[in-house]
C-alpha cells in the first residue's frame, strides 16, 4: 500500500486523482473517465489506470476510510443490462428490500465489460454503497478473480460489503458473500422432465465455455443424460449467447444444414428459447407437436408463448443480498457468507411425450 508523505511533521497524506494519473502516466480526465465507466479507448490505458488505482489504494473522497463503521443510506447493484428481464427482476428486489431498510438503491450496468465492472465496483466504493452487490454471468478467470478480491477487501476496509449474487465465491479468505440459487439442479430437473417424457435426443442451445451461467445449467444437462443412461452427443450442443436473436439463429442454422435430429429443445434461458420458437415455426415445425421445448427462467416471454422452463427467484435473489450485507454489518458473527435459493420447473404446454412407432400419443 502507497502512501504520499506530505511534511516530516504530518502523516501520509490520502492519494488524489493526481497521484493516479501520474502513476499512470495518463491525464486526470482519462483518471475521471475510466472509474466512471465513460472511457471508450484503449484496453490498456484502462488497465494501467486501474492497476495505478490498486496500487496506490485511491478512494475519491479521502474520508472514505473514517467512514469505516459509519453510517451509510445507500446500496448498490452492478448488473450487465437494465434491459435484460433477468437483471431487471434482480434489481427490483434490491429495490424493494433497500426501501423497506431505509437505503437507497444506486444501479450501475457494464454492458458485460469486466473492466468495466472493475472500474464500476471502485466507483461504489467511492460513493460509500453500504454494500455492493454484482449481479449475473460472468468470465471468472484467475485474473478477474485476483483483481475482484483486492476491491472486496478494499470494500471491507472502508466499511462496506462485496456480495456476488448469482455467481460462485471468489475462493477462501476473500470478504464477499454469496447469494445464488441452483442453476445445476434447475437444468438437471429440466432435462430429466425431457427425458422422461422418452426424449434422448436434446438439443441444448446457448453453450459458453467459461461463462458461470451457462457452464453450470449444461453441466445439469450432462448429468441428467448421464443418470438416465442416454448417450452424451457434443454435436447437440450449440454455442451462442443468451438473447433472442441467438435462440433464432441456432435454429436457423441447425435446420439450414438438414431436417431435426432432435425431438426436443433446451434453450438456456426463455429469450433463447423464444428465438428458436420463432426460427422453428417458419420452417414449419410446431411446438410441441413436432418439437418439444423447454427454457430457463420463467420470466417474459414464457408464458406468453406456454413455455415449460425452470423458475428462478430473481426478486427474492435482490432481497436477499440486501438483507445479508446489512445483516452482516449490523452482526458480523451471525450472517451466513453463503445462501443457495431453489428452482423448480413450472410446466405449460411445450412438451409432449414421444410417440414410438406403432403407439399412440
């Protein structure tokens, strides 16, 4: 940790937006930008200006550190997008529980930028947030991981609290806490109602390696087919992200190539799924009569288009992470660090059992 002496009669002065762009060797304003997650330019110069920032343990406002056990009247949540139905549930429960304790609630998005977050999380924690909480997917390699250990210990020493909802824990020792619910056991529910229905051939679409998200529900899908002793087929899992437009054009794609070699669905979340609805229909396949579906989620559109999918406690997820941040700062001893929340499928009208040959639907 960096200090800046300021007299041999006075203590180590706090470092100032002025000691960072020097040690970065960039401009105050370029400082200014980038921790405010307005800086469009190069890669690098953001990671010098962060690295500079770590370094130098710069806080804004230099009373940030004696705020430490002081009072605060807001928290934060970080999240991708505020359009994304996902984030936006998450964010009304924080909403709400932040209300009903008397915070208000300070909303940031990163557009799935990690340094970006960074940047993000270090703004918070000038604003003084009681708490932090980050939202969602995330690519958790040993750097980001490194990086958002320093900032929760950063956080933890000016009095607030780190808390990952939705994502695993940054490893032991780190002072963050958990609020996540089964996405594991989700999709192994989901493709075991599948599978009992006498499907084995399950496309699954929206797989991202080393994404947290999506690696967990295919690892469900994975074992399910393993336990009911189906065959695990690489070819029937199809890369893309989560949004609409993806679901379409796995499909699209898939059906340009040949006829279905699947009977059945999994699309990794309800906008994936509603894209292939659509890509499906226009080349004439019906759902469920010619194709079973299922999704992740149970939010908009799934019932709209009678959906079977994985509900997911996204509110209950927000209220969460406030009421544990704040509990945990109130009562140090008696928080858990880690709170897993359950799913549970609610069915609809898109599946339909296989009819074999010579039986009857």
């Amino acid at each position: 940790m960096v200090r800046r002496a300021a007299s041999d009669n006075e203590g180590p002065r706090p470092t100032t937006i002025r000691d960072v762009a020097a040690h970065a060797g960039v401009s105050v304003a370029t400082v200014s930008r980038i921790l405010s997650g307005t800086y469009p330019g190069a890669p690098a110069t953001r990671t010098r200006v962060l690295r500079a920032v770590r370094e130098l343990d710069y806080v804004a406002n230099a009373n940030a550190r004696g705020l430490a056990g002081a009072s605060s009247r807001s928290v934060a949540i970080i999240v991708n997008s505020v359009v994304s139905p996902h984030y936006a549930h998450v964010a009304q429960g924080v909403q709400t529980q932040a209300a009903i304790e008397g915070k208000l609630c300070i909303v940031g998005t990163t557009g799935s930028d990690p340094e970006r977050e960074l940047a993000t999380v270090q703004l918070m924690r000038e604003e003084h947030a009681e708490c932090v909480i980050l939202v969602g997917n995330v690519v958790a390699d040993e750097a980001y991981r490194a990086r958002m250990a320093e900032y929760a210990r950063a956080l933890a020493l000016a009095g607030s609290q780190l808390v990952l909802c939705g994502r695993p824990p940054l490893g032991p020792d780190v002072p963050a806490l958990v609020v996540e619910y089964d996405n594991t056991g989700g999709a192994y529910a989901i493709t075991s109602h599948l599978l009992s229905a006498g499907h084995q051939r399950i496309l699954f679409l929206g797989r991202r390696d080393n994404y947290t998200t999506p690696e967990s529900r295919i690892a469900g899908y994975r074992k399910a087919l393993a336990d009911h002793h189906v065959d695990h087929d690489p070819g029937l899992e199809v890369e893309g992200s989560m949004e609409r437009h993806e679901g379409y054009r796995m499909i699209s794609e898939r059906l340009a190539a040949g006829p279905p070699d699947f009977t059945a669905v999994f699309a990794g979340n309800d906008l994936i799924a509603a894209g292939a609805r659509q890509a499906l229909r226009e080349h004439g396949l019906r759902i469920p009569e010619d194709i079973s579906m299922v999704g992740f989620d149970d939010l908009p559109p799934a019932a709209d288009i009678g959906l079977t999918t994985v509900h997911v406690p996204h509110e209950e997820l927000g209220r969460t992470a406030v009421r544990m941040a704040l509990q945990r700062a109130r009562d140090k001893s008696g928080t858990p660090e880690r709170v897993m929340l359950g799913t549970h499928i609610v069915v609809r009208d898109s599946v339909r059992p296989v009819v074999r040959s010579g039986s009857r639907p």
